[in-house]
C-alpha cells in the first residue's frame, strides 16, 4: 500500500467524520423510463425478491437509456450501490450511472460503472459514487445485447444529510459602489439595523446582486431574508445562482411575492443552488429603486460532491473501487 494510498484513505475517513454508512430508504418511485411488461414494473427492482425484475418494454434496442427515479425518505448522499443482474447474459446491465436532485429538474451526475458483470445472478458492489439530494435515479447506460435490462435487485448505501446553516466565507463580487457604512456586508453583518444600500444605479435596474464565497460547497435550499421595510427599498423579487467557478452560473430558485412594508424576517424555501459561490440577486423592489436590504441567511445541505474528494469508503486492505472503475491502489491513477 503506497503512501498516497494511505492518504487519500486518510482523507476519505475525515470527510467522513461524524456521519457513518446507511442504508438509504426509498419513499417511492417517481418515475421511470417507460411502460413495462405487467408485474414486472420498476418496484421489482426494490421489493427484495431476488426473483422479481424489472422488465421495461416498447423501447428500442440501445436505447441506453433506461431509469428509475426514486423519492428518497431525506437527503442523502448515496455512495454505494448494489446490483443484482437477472443473469440471463442477454438483459444483464453492463453500464450504469447515478444522478441526484432535490427538485426533479436540476439533476447532479454522482458518478458511473462501466465494468458490471453479465450472466451472473449474484450481488455486485460499487463504490465510491456522490450523489447527494433528495432523488436519486439510476439510468441503464448499456446492457449486453443492448436491449432492455432485466433488473433483479437494486440497494444503496450512504451518508444521512441534515440541514446546517450555510458559513459565508467573504463577499467577493457585488453589482456597484454603496454608500458608505451600507456595504453588502451590513446584509450579513447579523444586526437587522444596518442594511445594504447600493447607489449611482439606476431606478428598474433590477440586477442588484451580492456574491458571496461559502466555507465550503453547499446545496443551498433555505432563504431568510429581512426587508428595511419602508415601502420603497424593500425587495419584491429575488433569485438565487451557484457556481463553482464563479463564471458558470446555475440557477437555484426565485421568489416573487416577497412581502413589502415590513421589517419582519421572511423564509423561503424549495431551492436548490448548489455549489462553492452563491449568488443573491434582486430582480425587483417596489418603487424600482435600489434595494435597502437589511439582512440575509442561509440553510442548506453540505455537499463534498465537487470537492474531488469522494466520500471514504471504510477502511480496507483490499483495493477501493471508484464509481468510474478504477482502484485507488491503482499506483497509475494517483
Ligand atoms: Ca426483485
Ligand atoms: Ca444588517
């Protein structure tokens, strides 16, 4: 076992502190990629019989595309799955991969198998995916023959999330000069007193925003925010972006009933922004002038899906598998 090795297990166990394996509970299914033969729907992928499988039908050949959604009891962050091929060597999986979501319309991609063994009825494990979020789906990518798998059993495993206050690590970016003692800080500053005022932008600008850098990658699902409340600067519509990079920008939500008049906090939530920089930007205030924004926090899930590091698998001699196929001891890929 070389040092590296030893390192990146180190780390994985780290990232793991506080939080241990579980097996992730499925609410239901939400959706799948099509009708299927009658007693063999996508629920017989999950019912624990390793008799009953999923037979998907009026779907080409190499369609590759075969999915099951499902509604997880809470968050998670899943990071091991197994399978449980029919055997059959004609509808056997040969290629998966997992993607996550917490609203059914941004989905994450949480890794891939390309290397699962065919004519063979038993248990296969895979490790090393991040697929982190309220859904999870696992699509068929290729199947032996090419037609539709026979899907015996499926199970994951991973990490339980809980919603934790979001840590801002500094403003980088705002959309102008301010007053002076109203910078954006005083949004963040936790004294409902003081409040941000941007100036020499002009009425219905509409594109007044606030970048901060968090502690760490979030997914961001959860907005409090304190409006001065004098009927004139209070914000009526705001949306929410992430980025990792801060030049690719994803949308995360908006809100456009945000109550004027009133200096009293108001919670929003549904969102989902997810990454290392979050961006608030208000895209509407009642009078069309700049925005007296006196305070704003976050809530959200912490999310190591883009830190390069996957979770730790638990320690073991044997070499770890990675969602992609490789081995960590695998001295060609450290
Ligand atoms: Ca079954
Ligand atoms: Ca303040």
């Amino acid at each position: 076992m070389g040092a590296q090795y030893l390192l990146l297990l180190i780390v994985g166990l780290v990232f793991a502190d506080g939080a241990s394996l579980v097996d992730v509970t499925i609410d239901e299914i939400v959706d799948s990629c099509g009708p299927y033969y009658t007693g063999y729907g996508p629920e017989k992928a999950i019912d624990g019989d390793t008799d009953s499988f999923w037979d998907s039908k009026y779907i080409e050949q190499y369609y590759n595309n075969w999915y099951i959604t499902f509604k997880l009891s809470q968050r998670y962050t899943v990071t091991n799955v197994k399978l449980l091929n029919r055997g059959d060597s004609l509808h056997d999986v040969t290629k998966f991969k997992l993607e996550a979501s917490d609203d059914q319309i941004t989905w994450h991609s949480g890794g891939s198998v390309n290397d699962v063994m065919t004519g063979s009825h038993v248990w296969q494990g895979f490790t090393g995916f991040s697929a982190s979020g309220k859904y999870l789906r696992i699509n068929i990518t290729e199947t032996d023959s090419g037609i539709q798998p026979w899907l015996s059993e499926l199970s994951f495993t991973g990490y339980a999330e809980s919603l934790v206050d979001v840590t801002i690590a500094e403003i980088v970016d705002s959309c102008g000069p301010y007053y002076t003692g109203y910078g954006p800080e005083k949004a963040i500053d936790g004294d409902t007193d003081s409040f941000w005022y941007p100036k020499f932008i002009e009425q219905y600008y509409n594109n007044w925003y606030i970048t901060f850098k968090l502690s760490q990658r979030y997914t961001v699902t959860n907005v409090k925010l304190l409006n001065r409340g004098d009927s004139l600067h209070d914000v009526t519509k705001f949306k929410l972006e992430a980025s990792d990079d801060q030049i690719t920008w994803r949308s995360g939500g908006s809100v456009n009933d945000v109550m004027t008049g009133s200096h009293v906090w108001q919670g929003f939530t549904g969102f989902s922004a997810n990454g290392k920089y979050l961006r608030i930007n208000i895209t509407e205030t009642d009078s069309g002038h700049q925005p007296w924004l006196s305070e704003l926090s976050f809530t959200g899930y912490a999310d190591l899906s883009g830190s390069g590091i996957q979770h730790g698998d638990e320690i073991s001699e044997s070499p770890m598998k990675l969602a992609d196929g490789r081995y960590l001891s695998d001295d060609r890929y450290l």
